[in-house]
C-alpha cells in the first residue's frame, strides 16, 4: 500500500477507532453519578444510576475507616447521614455485559439554620366525617381545601400544639418537616402527639380514650419536596392479626342537613342516620350525630357528594363496660399507632424499622421526608361518637428543642 492511501485512510481509520472505544464505556458516559457530592446532615440525597445490570450492592463507609457496609441492593440509593463528615459511597453494578463499579465521595456539612424537631408543614388535610370535624379546625364559609391545609397546618407547625381532628375511619393528614428524619436502626425515630389518656375503670388493661391511627411514611425519592412516592405503612401490633382488615374501603355520604331527624335510643344522640356509609365488606351503617356537637360533620369545604378512603382497618376497640351504654372503655392498642398511648409514654413513640411495603414486606429506609395518619378503627361509641384519631404534632427524638 502506498503512503497516500495510507494518508488517506487515517482519518477514517482513526474515527472508527473513537467510536469502538465509546462503545466499550457507555457506564462512564451514562451513570448519572456524580463523583463527589456536597449536603447538609439530614438532608436526603436520591441517586438513581442511568445504567441498569442484573443486581446492584450499594457500600458506604465513613471517614478513613477501611470497613465498609452494605446498606442497599436496589437499583437506587437514597443517602442520608446524621452526623458531619466524609463519607465513600460504592456502588457495584453486577452486568454480564457491561458490569460497573463507581466510588462516590460525600462531604456532609452542617445546616446553615438549625433544624425544628417538628413538623414545619402540612401538606394535605382530608378528614373523614366525625363530630369534631369542621370544629379542629374550625371551618368558616368560604373555606377551601387550601385555607383548611393552612389552618391545620398553624395547628401543627413548630410545636403549636391544637388538636386536628381526623374524623372518622380513614380521615387522614401528611405532614413534612424542615429535614430527613433519619433511621437510626433499633431507636425510636419520632413520637406522635395525641389525646389518649388512660382510665382507672379499664378492665386489666391498657384503656380509657385510645382512638388508634394507622402511620405510613415516605421518602422524597425525586426530590421535589411533594409527597407523591411511594408510601410504607409501619406495621404496629396488630398488623399481623387476623381480626386486622387490610384493603379496607369505606364510602361516606354528604348528608341532607335539612332532612328530619332519626333519634337515637341513646338520649345523646340527635340524628342515628346522619352521615351514612358503605364499605367493601358488604357492611353499611351510620355516623350519628350527638347534642354536643350541633355542626355539620361532613367536610364543609369539600364540593364532593361522596368521600372514599382506603387502607388497614384495626378491630373495633370501645368495650361498654357499663352494659347500658353509659360508660365506653377505648383500649389501646400494644404500639405502632397514633393516638394510641398517652403523649407521655414510651409507646407513642414510633421506628421507622417497622415498615413494610404493600405486600407486607419488611423494607429499609435510611429516612423519612412524610409522615401519613388516618383514623384506623371504624366503630360508633354511642355517646362517645365514632372513634376518631386527633393529632396535636409530630417529634422527631433525635434532634434537640431549641
């Protein structure tokens, strides 16, 4: 060959050579990794690699310690670190193509404005009917979805302490917070604030006014500050039991306020078929309306003539311990629940160890960004009204009051 088409060649030759070699390390082109982040203490930090394998492993270790952990074996990774320092985070793409390997250096600085250990925000409020409803907080004429939200919210936000209503079964809230609660593995996490209170009349048992919530939480996985991923319920004592209904559906009606009213035997009760509802297990039955509250019980802020709720329903727990309906005993449930316990005991506290995914299956969470409740025993208690979850905040134990 002579030197001419050699020149010639070269240009061609060489271009096919740059193409071969991109072809072999498209994990270096498209990982979608960073090689070294900077974030706050508490602060989640979702990484999601752009290259798929067969199996993933996750390793982090801090500062210079040579012994790393396996924290995660799913394809994304949501970091989150308690404490300042450096961190190395290792993440194995197993591929029999195209396997990768890819070292990421975390710097985690302290918050620049100290942290609360309260909720900071409400992000929906959605109660379901109940006798406290449009009273915790109160409703005026005019009121929207979003002016309901704030008022709940100044309820709630940075220790205000007022009681929120979540009515009847289902009647849920979201709250977030101004960090990542973070997973400290075998520690409680955070504490839900209430109004259970015990009574000395219980019968051998832990009981006076325990109104059970059910508690899922979820992590900012895109990062967008809205809590749309996916949710993981806490799986408390009674998740495993038979008597514990998952899958629940319940429909409440809009009453007719104008239409005459069914007392009941009860002298409490006004109107025995104000509010009714139908359920997914063929049952139907009614929300009554009391003396004591003469409001409307549906949400007065809500255009819809009909509200539907979804999730896991705990076995009834009022007992009439007087025989006549003059004395209601609300027994509490053993842990995992909102509402629950007094404030003052250990078991209003929560783990976010205890979550599951919809299949029931034990999931790891290095933290929460959202915290869900929702009212979950559905049972009418003559005088008493229906069991209705009430939260007066959310603490999380491992950053200090200031």
């Amino acid at each position: 060959m002579d030197m001419k088409r050699i020149l010639y060649l070269f240009p061609m030759l060489w271009l096919l050579f740059l193409t071969a070699c991109q072809s072999d390390t498209p994990a270096m082109i498209s990982l979608g990794l960073d090689d070294a982040y900077v974030v706050e203490r508490m602060k989640s930090l979702s990484l999601h690699p752009q290259f798929s394998g067969e199996r993933y492993e996750w390793h982090l270790s801090y500062e210079s310690t040579a012994v790393d952990s396996l924290v995660a074996t799913t394809r994304d990774y949501t970091f989150v670190a308690p404490k300042t320092g450096t961190y190395w985070l290792k993440l194995n793409i197993y591929d029999a193509v195209n396997p990768v390997e890819h070292l990421m250096q975390i710097v985690v600085h302290d918050e620049e404005v100290a942290y609360s250990p309260y909720i900071t925000r409400v992000l929906e409020y959605r109660p379901a009917p109940g006798q406290f409803v449009n009273e915790l907080p109160q409703y005026n004429e005019g009121d929207t979805e979003e002016t309901m939200r704030q008022k709940a919210e100044d309820c709630l936000a940075y220790n205000a302490g007022t009681l929120v209503t979540l009515g009847g079964y289902g009647g849920y809230i979201v709250v977030g917070f101004d960090h990542t609660i973070v997973n400290h593995p075998g520690e409680y996490d955070f504490k839900i604030l209430g109004n259970a209170f015990y009574s000395s009349s219980a019968q051998g048992a832990s009981g006076g006014s325990s109104e059970p919530g059910i508690v899922m939480v979820s992590v900012d996985v895109n990062g967008n500050g809205i809590a749309d991923d996916a949710w993981y319920e806490l799986a408390g004592s009674e998740y495993g039991k038979e008597s514990t209904v998952k899958n629940y559906q319940i429909t409440y009606y809009r009453p007719d306020e104008g239409k005459t009213p069914e007392p009941g035997t009860d002298p409490s009760v006004t109107d025995a078929t104000y509010v009714r509802w139908t359920d997914n297990q063929g049952s139907t039955g009614y929300i009554s309306k009391l003396t004591y509250h003469k409001q409307a019980y549906y949400p007065q802020w809500l255009a819809s003539e009909t509200l539907s709720f979804e999730g896991t329903r705990l076995a009834d727990n009022a007992v009439d311990e007087s025989g006549n309906g003059s004395y209601y005993v609300l027994y509490a449930y053993d842990w995992g629940y909102a509402d629950n316990h007094p404030n003052d005991s250990e078991k209003s506290n929560f783990k976010i160890d205890w979550a599951v995914d919809a299949q029931g299956n034990p999931v790891t969470l290095p933290g929460i960004d959202f915290v869900k409740i929702y009212t979950g025993v559905n049972q009418f208690n003559g005088w008493l009204g229906e069991c209705s979850t009430e939260v007066a905040g959310v603490t999380d134990l491992h950053v200090d009051a200031h």
